[in-house]
C-alpha cells in the first residue's frame, strides 16, 4: 500500500484524522482497499472529507461525499482544493436524497457518525449497497457495538472485521445477498 499526506486543518467540520474514531475508519479503509477493488464508494457525513480523499487515493474508484452540515461543505470544498484532488462528487444533503445519490448502489460506504445516526440509516446502507458491497461503521463506542450489529443482522449484513481503540470501534460488514 502506498502511503500519502493529506492536509486536513482543523474547523467547524468533523474529521481531522486526530479522532479514534477516524484514525478506526482510515485503518479499515486501508484494510479493505488491500483485499478489495471498489467502483462506487460512498462517504456519509463526510465532514471534512478526509475519508473521501483517502478512499480516492487508494483507489480510481468514483467517490461521493454527502453531509447535511454548510460548514462541511465550505470545510470539504476547500479541503479539495488544498489537497489538489478530483473525481470526489460533493453534495449537501440529509441522507440519500440527494440527486447525485438517485438510484446509485456502491460498492462500499464509508461512515463515521455517531450511533443515533447509524441506527437511523441502516435500511438506506442496505438498499443503497450492492449484492456483497461493504459498509465501514465507525464513531461507535464498544459498549454500543452490540446494539447496533443487533439491527446490522437484520439487514443481512455480517461483520467482516473490527478495529478497536481507547473504546471506540470501527466496523467493517459485508452484506449478503439482497435487501
């Protein structure tokens, strides 16, 4: 795996890398990216975006960021912009509504949310991820982890792999079969 800097400052937006959380969600995209090719990769509640631009640089996969927060949006755009980086889709909006979403199914979706938000989007990650596409889930904290691998099941996703650290978790499901 080749390794690069990104330039992530810090602001108003989530994700400078400096979170366990989000070092949890590098080190499962870096996992998966050297077991797997993806040609859809979705980042929900991107923040900052530096899950998209790490995901984009581990890959010539297209990337989607989507976040609801105006700050994220100023935050991501400028962010690109710093790190010299393209084909990463931004757009602002709750959820998978947005335009740029519509009727796309990914290969892998990136998300690193607080377990309210999970809980709230695990039908749309089922319906929005193709036959044995993968979610990462992170910004869970471990005593929350069964609770939400309990809703994860019935959507017929499987964990594949956990990282652990200072009790944060990341998750990385595979889906099986359709939803």
């Amino acid at each position: 795996q080749k390794k690069f800097y990104l330039q992530i400052p810090a602001s108003n937006a989530f994700g400078t890398g400096s979170h366990e959380s989000t070092f949890l969600a590098l080190r499962s995209l870096e996992y998966l990216f050297k077991k797997n090719d993806f040609n859809t990769i979705l980042d929900m509640g991107t923040g900052t975006g530096i899950l998209s631009f790490a995901a984009r640089l581990m890959t010539s996969s297209e990337v989607f960021a989507i976040d609801v927060d105006k700050n994220a949006e100023k935050c991501f755009l400028k962010n690109i912009k710093l790190n010299k980086l393209n084909n990463i889709f931004f757009s602002i909006y709750n959820g998978f509504k947005s335009k740029i979403l519509k009727d796309k199914k990914f290969d892998l979706i990136v998300s690193n949310m607080l377990l309210r938000n999970h809980e709230g989007l695990i039908k749309k990650y089922a319906i929005n991820l193709k036959k044995n596409g993968f979610v990462v889930i992170s910004g869970i904290l471990d005593d929350q982890c069964n609770q939400l691998l309990q809703s994860l099941y019935k959507f017929n996703f499987f964990i594949s792999k956990n990282f652990t650290l200072n009790n944060w978790v990341s998750l990385i499901l595979k889906k099986s079969g359709n939803f």
